[in-house]
C-alpha cells in the first residue's frame, strides 16, 4: 500500500507538504503545478487514507520545550512538569514527540495538538499556533494573547509565605528574586513573586527595597546574592528570606553557612517549587509546593479537549490556576496557628 512517503519521494518534496495538499491545507504555499503533480502520484499510486492512519495523527502530540536538556536537569521544576506529561500522555494512549524551540517548524501540523512548556513571546506564541491551532502553553500565562495555558497560584502562595514569617514576628523579609526572559530574548519578564511580595508588604509598611536581590535562578547566583547581602547588610540582614526556586535557596544556604550564620534560629528560610534537591540539602528547606505533575496532567486534558470539540464548539481561551501548599522542614519555623 502507498505512503505518504513514497507519494513525496516521487514529487521530490518534504512528506509534510504532500500531507497538507491531500488534506486541502489552503495555507500552504505551494505552486499549482506541485498541487497537480502530487495529486497524479497519489492516483498513480492509488494511495488511500487509512483509518490507521488517522488514528496514529491523533495520537501523536508535540512537546516543545524552551529549556535544553542540560538547563532542565538544572531545574528539575521543569523537568517534573514533563513527566507529568508524559504520564498523562501514556496513560491516555498518546504518543510524546519532543521538540526544543529551535525546532518548531511544520512539523508541528501533522500532530493532534501541541504543548509548550516555558516561556514563550507572543511572537513565538503566534507562531506556533499558526501551525497548529490545538495548543497549550504550561508555565506561560498567554491568556491575553488568546491562548489557552496552566499556571502556578503565584498570588496566595507568597502571601502564606509571608503570613507565616510574619506570625513568627520576622517582620524584616528579604527576598532572592530571579530574572527570566522569553526563548527568542524579546521580553524579559517580571517575576510574579516578586510583585506579589512587594504589594503585600507595602500594604504593612514592611517592604524595603534594600533587602530584595534579583538574580538567576541557579545555585551559583543563589550564593552570590546572599554573599552580596551578608557583607552589605551586615548586622541588619533580615530575620526572614523568601527564594524565588530551590536552586536560589540552596545557594544561599551555602553562603549562610560560610559565614557562620545559623539557620533557622538567625535567617529563616521558605523556597519555591519543592523539587527533590530541598529534602536533601542541610538544612532542609521549607518550600511552597507546586504540582508540577498536576500542572502537566492538566494541560494534557485541556489539550484533549481542544482536539475533541474541534470544529464543533468554539470556546473562548481558558487560563487554569494549579493551587500550592507550604511544606515545613528545617530551614524555618513551623506553621504558627495562634
């Protein structure tokens, strides 16, 4: 029975594009006379859709990562999210296709929808979507630019944070913030934890820009903040510290621990994500818990439902908020419920 591929070797062009031109793609570029003479190979070679054929389109989708596979081992945050991807995926039958950014191109057409992890311009957000119209962003807030995505309750997770050292009277915060951009390096983009933990404290006359670092979200950067804030601040170094992800935190316990200072009875600490690495580190680290997996789990579903009510109902985008909680070790102070 003919392919696909043996229709495109005969017309000397990529498979992608015979696939658009037996499926009546009137976005694809191509003359009439390739239109034409794909169109003879076919009949030439009686080349039928198969019902397997559609089937296995339906099962493939496409993950397209921003971070490289070294960056993700880095940061397992994101590396957790893809697992729960993967799970889902496996789980309902589908089949995963990774892709980096670099390497989104029509390939992404001849999926049944398509997942992007990270943090995408609304460029490179159009972009994809010109190729396929089923897609969900996870870690990206794309609402406002029409885009359906699955983002992490940033809001209330740093005022429990807070709450929680300032029922402990550690009304001195200080915070090591991360700076991230876009892939294509359009748009850098603004912490939403840190937003949040300036409004806050400002609404209690606590915030105090002297004791907020920004930096990379790596453990090097980590160390390199907290260094910079024990020789500036001295004596009047913060009671209280929020990192921004693990690896921040786990620097900065290295730079607290250099310098003799003793945590949690002189620094408290709380950090983001909960990957593996805070149980172990010492002392272990106090974390907002995010649901990397739920937050995968969950763009696969509204992904399959993108793909099942297509051309039957048209919904407006969606942004769907995964909740978090505090887990307590040993960097700071247990939940104080007075």
């Amino acid at each position: 029975m003919a392919t696909i591929k043996d229709i495109a070797a005969q017309a000397q062009v990529s498979s992608a594009t015979v696939s658009r031109v037996l499926n009546q793609d009137s976005t694809l570029a191509v003359s009439e006379n390739t239109r034409k003479k794909i169109f003879e190979i076919a009949q030439k070679l009686n080349y039928q859709k198969s019902k397997r054929n559609v089937q296995e389109k339906k099962k493939k989708i496409a993950l397209i990562e921003w971070y490289s596979q070294k960056e993700e081992l880095d940061d397992l945050y994101y590396y957790s999210i893809r697992l729960g991807i993967e799970k889902a995926a496996h789980s309902l039958g589908y089949r995963i296709i990774r892709y980096f950014q670099s390497e989104v191109s029509d390939n992404l057409r001849d999926v049944a929808g398509v997942l992007a992890i990270g943090k995408y311009s609304k460029n490179q957000q159009d972009k994809m979507h010109s190729y396929n119209q089923n897609i969900v962003f996870i870690d990206c807030d794309t609402l406002v630019n029409g885009y359906n995505c699955v983002v992490t309750d940033f809001y209330n997770s740093v005022i429990a944070v807070l709450k929680n050292f300032m029922s402990f009277h550690q009304n001195d915060i200080g915070m090591l913030a991360g700076e991230e951009h876009t892939m294509d390096l359009a748009e850098n983009l603004i912490d939403p934890r840190l937003i949040t933990f300036k409004n806050y404290l400002i609404n209690y006359n606590l915030y105090k820009s002297k004791y907020v670092y920004v930096g990379k979200f790596s453990v090097e950067s980590g160390y390199q903040m907290m260094k910079q804030a024990i020789k500036e601040l001295q004596e009047k170094l913060p009671h209280a510290f929020f990192a921004a992800n693990d690896s921040i935190a786990v620097g900065a316990l290295r730079a607290l621990n250099e310098a003799g200072i003793s945590v949690p009875d002189r620094v408290s600490m709380v950090a983001f994500n909960d990957t593996s690495i805070a149980k172990y580190v010492s002392p272990s680290l106090s974390c907002v818990r995010v649901d990397t997996e739920e937050m995968g789990r969950t763009g696969l579903m509204m992904l399959e439902e993108l793909y099942q009510t297509k051309n039957k109902v048209k919904r407006s985008p969606r942004k769907i908020t995964i909740g978090t909680s505090l887990v307590f070790r040993e960097s700071s102070f247990p939940q104080n419920d007075d």
